[in-house]
C-alpha cells in the first residue's frame, strides 16, 4: 500500500467520520425503503449527485441521502450509471422522477403539487 494522504487529508476523513455519524442519528432511515413503505435502518450516507472529489457537493447536505447497504450497493449504482434509480414502490412503480417511466408525467405531476402517480 502506497502511502498517501496528508494530515489534512486524515482531517477531512476525520470531518467526514464525525458529520456521517450525525446525519445518521438525525436520518435514520434508508431513503429508498422509507420511500418504498418500508422501514430499514440506514447505513450509509450517499451523494446524491456524485461529489467526484468536489468539495462543495461533498459537505453540501442537501445532496445527502441515507441509504440500507443493499440500496446502496445496489440501486444506487445503478442509478449512477443510468442517471436514475431502478427503486420500485410496492407497486412496481420506479420511485424516481428521472426514471424514463416517469419523465413524461414529471411536467404534469408538479401542476398537481406532486402527487404520486401511480
Ligand atoms: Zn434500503
């Protein structure tokens, strides 16, 4: 193993530990189980917009999320990949309003306040 990282680095990392773990207090809950109807403690603090080592989108926590490690591992990378997420609600409906599905309605959706169309 290559050594690497200065002490700022091991700071951020530090920063990071500290702020994941309070976000996981405050948001306890998998966002896409939650969204799904189910109730799955969460694990992991996602990027919702991948922060690809910027700064700015890493600590903005308006781009985090709180994901079950299976939707992280899962659908979430295959949303990274496609640019939305496969997640389904109980009734098979994809949860995400960029999914394809979904784009069509998106216009319609928010004129009514942004009722789940099902
Ligand atoms: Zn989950």
């Amino acid at each position: 193993m290559t050594k690497r990282g200065s002490s700022n680095e091991r700071g951020y990392n530090y920063k990071w530990q500290k702020a994941r773990r309070l976000w996981l207090l405050n948001n306890p809950l998998c966002r896409y189980c939650d969204e799904a109807g189910y109730v799955v403690r969460a694990t992991v603090v996602d990027h919702i917009e991948p922060h690809r080592g910027n700064d700015e989108l890493f600590w903005d926590q308006t781009n985090w999320q709180s994901l079950c490690k299976s939707c992280h591992d899962g659908a979430k990378q295959s949303e990274e990949k496609k640019g939305y997420s496969t997640a389904v609600d109980e009734n098979g409906w994809p949860i995400d309003d960029n999914h394809p599905v979904n784009e069509r309605d998106k216009k319609a959706k928010k004129n009514r306040g942004g009722v789940k169309k099902l």
